[in-house]
C-alpha cells in the first residue's frame, strides 16, 4: 500500500512539469488557473452529491474495518498512515472509479473526519484566516484581511458537524447537546470556540473560531502593519514595563486580545503572573504564569466558578499582576480593588468604543453586580485604580488602529477627567479603498505616570519617545 500511495504521489508532480515545457506562452497560460486553484475549492460543489456518498459509503465501510482501541494508541502520524492504506484498500475492493486527484482529497478528508476536525482542517491549518464562522452543515465563511468570504466547505450533514463541535469542546471538559446549547470552549492552540447547537440554532450548529496565528504578534510587528507609530509603540512598552494599570478597549474583532498579548511581553521575568479567562486564550511568554479559567455548571446546575470566584480566588494566590482575559460584570469591582490594593501593573480587556465609554462601562458593571454604592464612590475607585486606557479599533477597511492611549488623570466633581496622549487620525482615503491616517502626539511632554517611570529608571526613555512624537505632530 505504501508503494502505491508513492505512485500517487509522484504522479501528479512527474505531470506537472509537462505542460510548463512547451514554450513561454503556454507556461503563462498555464499559470493562471494554477493561480485561480488556491481559492477556495470550487471542484468539489460541483461534484458534492456524489462525492459526499461516495465518501459515506467508504467511510462506513473504513469503521468496519478498523480497530478503533488499537489505533487510539497510535501517535497521529502513523495513525493517519495506517487510515490511509485501509481506505486505499477499500477503494481497490469496492471498484471505486476516481483519478488520482479526487483519491488523495478523499484520503485526506476521511483522515481529518477520524483524527483531527473534519472539514474544517485546511481553514485551520491556513495562517491567514482571522475567523471561521459555520453557519451549519452547508455554509462556512472565513475572514481574511478583515474581509469575510464564503468558503466552499461543507460537512456531511448536521450530525457530522455538531460531531466536531462535542470533538472541539470535550477537550477542555465542556459539553454542548440540546440540554446545554451554548458553549465557549478553546483549541489547544488558544484560539476561542464558540458553539451555538439547535434547538437554538435554526438552521444547525453554528460554530465560531476566533483564530490565533502560530507565530506571536509583538509591538514591533504591530507597528510595521501600521496600529500603532513607532514612538507609540515605545510609550505602550514604558506603559507595561513600570506597571501601569491598564484597560484594553475595544469592539468585537478589534484587536483587544492580540494588544494584550504584546503589553504582557514587557513584565519582568520575576514576576508572578496569575491569569483569570472564560476560555483561556491568553498566551504570556514569562515562565512564572498561572492561568484559570472559569467553568460551566454540571448536569445538576451546580458547580459553577465564575469569573468573579477566579479574581476574588487570585488574590490569596500572591499575585504580582493580575490580568482578566475581558471583564464582563461584577469582576470588574474585584479588579478595580485589586489594582487598588498593591496589584500593580494588573491589565483586562472590555468591550467599549472609547475611553471614556469604558469608564462609563466599568462603572455599569459595577452598578449591575449589585453594588449600592454611590455613583461618585464608583468613579473615585475607578480614578484611583486604572492609570491608561488602550482604545483599539476594527476600521471599515478591515484594518485595526490604536486609536487612542489614553491617561485617567482624577476627578472634578463627580466627572472623571482624562488626557489622550496619542490619537489616530483619519485623513482620506486611497484609490484601493483602503483608509489613510496618522498616529498623532497630543503635545504632553509629563504624562501622569512619570514619577512611575522614573521610579523604574524608564524616566529617559519616555521622555525621548514624547520628544520624537511631538517633532513629527
């Protein structure tokens, strides 16, 4: 069987070179359907029906034939060896009549229905995808430079997909079924899973993966693709080095999570880091992390530990930094304390459209935990514990901005007053649509965390960052 899997493949690359051959035109011609292929596949809805029986029948027939204890034991790759030869066989015996094309796809397709997720592996497997949205068995659309395209894959059928989905979420021992419809879940890569299953969802399951790429963003790489001007950049680093608290705000898809990321690289080594998430997803680069996550009742409606249970729990952990993955509800007033009482440098995400509707945000979940506090005793607890607020945004172009960087300076009266240090200026836009701006200084040359950063030694290096940012504004 190995032998004839090498001939498939030698095959197709033994053709390949014939029709390059030829002459400098014919190549050209050549090259344009092969630049065509890559987007997504077209062949197989052509062929589906049939396609799809034939996969079911050999499918049914590899689940006979395989001895599914035995090769649980077996690492992937040899698993997936051995899947191959016996559906190979299969094919030799049952007469299936294909090319060598649709063999090998059909190979691969029954091998990621048995060992990873089905269809949904090439999208995956592709760093380039932002998002994945299933919108049951027959549509799944996929963002890409924050644009959202229709995919052509499809699942057998709504069993097959809400198959995936229990594969996706056992993992980290959660459930999805009729009984427990919602489900937020993660890849063992940290990307965030989303599973909605009927009766809630009408048309089938729809399943959101919010995907992460394998290679750690960084600041740096954030400035090159044009969120944040170099000399910002530099500031947010000084921002995370001499432990500000922060507070990362954004709306959906914006960033929030990645900038996140990035701020944490610049913690100390030595430092204790304690990590509270719905879905862990949160990949901090220093050696001394403990991360929690919150969990889902049982069967019985019992045995729930919220995100507030984490935040309140960390605070007996002796943590150095605290860093809630988003702040929903009531665990905003646990945070605010914590940044408060000694936990400096403590950071969180929420969903908000600028800073100062991310103080009005703080202040609602509070109020919503069922704090009778007064509404000026919220605001000074809010003052006092977060120092800057990150404004991330999604433009309509697809690209993501730091739009603002922003100081809580105290308060006059009842308002709380704040100072941008940077903002992001929209100036037009190009001929490809794509929207043009710049990162502009607001002119502050002595923020309000200048006595923490020279406290640090960092005094030097900030002051040079607002000195260059102020030359170009």
């Amino acid at each position: 069987m190995f032998g004839k899997r090498g001939n498939f493949g030698s095959s197709p690359s033994a053709s390949a070179p014939a029709p390059a051959a030829p002459a400098p035109a014919a190549a050209g011609a050549a090259a344009a359907p092969a630049a065509r292929q890559p987007e997504p596949q077209r062949a197989p809805e052509r062929r589906s029906d049939e396609y799809y029986q034939t996969k079911s029948m050999i499918f049914g027939a590899l689940i006979e034939a395989i001895d599914l204890s035995a090769l649980a034991k077996l690492d992937p790759e040899n698993a997936r060896e051995e899947i191959r030869d016996i559906v190979n066989e299969i094919i030799a015996i049952k007469s299936v009549v294909m090319s060598i094309a649709e063999q090998e796809e059909l190979l691969d397709d029954i091998c990621n229905d048995v060992l990873g997720y089905g269809p949904l592996e090439p999208l995956l497997a592709r760093d380039d995808i932002a998002d994945i949205m299933v919108n049951g068995p027959t549509k799944t659309y996929i963002e890409v430079a924050g644009k959202i395209q229709l995919t052509n894959i499809r699942f057998r059928d709504n069993a097959q997909l809400m198959n995936i989905c229990q594969r996706i979420v056992s993992q980290v021992g959660r459930r999805v079924d009729e009984s427990s419809p919602i489900c937020d879940a993660r890849l063992p890569d940290g990307s965030r899973v989303n599973v909605i299953a009927p009766p809630l969802a009408i048309d089938g399951a729809a399943l959101t993966i919010r995907k992460f790429k394998k290679d750690k963003l960084t600041l740096d790489q954030l400035t090159r693709f044009g969120a944040i001007s170099p000399e910002g950049a530099e500031i947010l680093k000084i921002i995370g080095r001499v432990r500000c608290n922060v507070l990362i705000s954004g709306g959906t898809g914006s960033g929030k999570t990645t900038l996140l990321n990035c701020m944490t690289n610049y913690i100390d080594h030595d430092e204790r880091v304690i990590t509270c998430e719905d879905a862990a997803e949160l990949q901090l680069q220093q050696p001394h992390v403990v991360r929690l996550e919150t969990r889902p009742p049982n069967l019985e409606g019992t045995g729930a530990i919220s995100m507030r249970d984490l935040v309140k729990n960390c605070l007996r952990m002796r943590p150095e930094r605290i860093i809630v993955g988003e702040v929903r509800g009531p665990e905003a007033f646990d945070l605010l304390q914590a940044m408060n009482t000694g936990h400096d440098g403590s950071m969180g995400t929420l969903h908000a459209n600028s800073p100062r509707e991310a103080l009005s945000r703080l202040e609602s979940m509070i109020t919503m935990g069922g704090f009778a506090l007064p509404s000026k005793t919220i605001r000074e607890m809010v003052v006092s514990s977060v120092d800057v607020i990150i404004q991330a945004a999604r433009l309509r172009d697809g690209s993501r901005r730091i739009t603002h960087v922003t100081e809580v300076l105290g308060m006059e009266g009842e308002v709380i007053i704040t100072q941008d240090l940077f903002v992001y200026e929209l100036l037009g836009e190009d001929a490809q649509g794509k929207l043009k701006g710049r990162h502009r200084s607001t002119g502050i040359g002595r923020p309000k965390f200048w006595d923490r950063a020279r406290y640090y030694g960092e005094e030097m290096r900030l002051a040079a960052a607002l000195d260059a940012s102020a030359e170009k504004a």
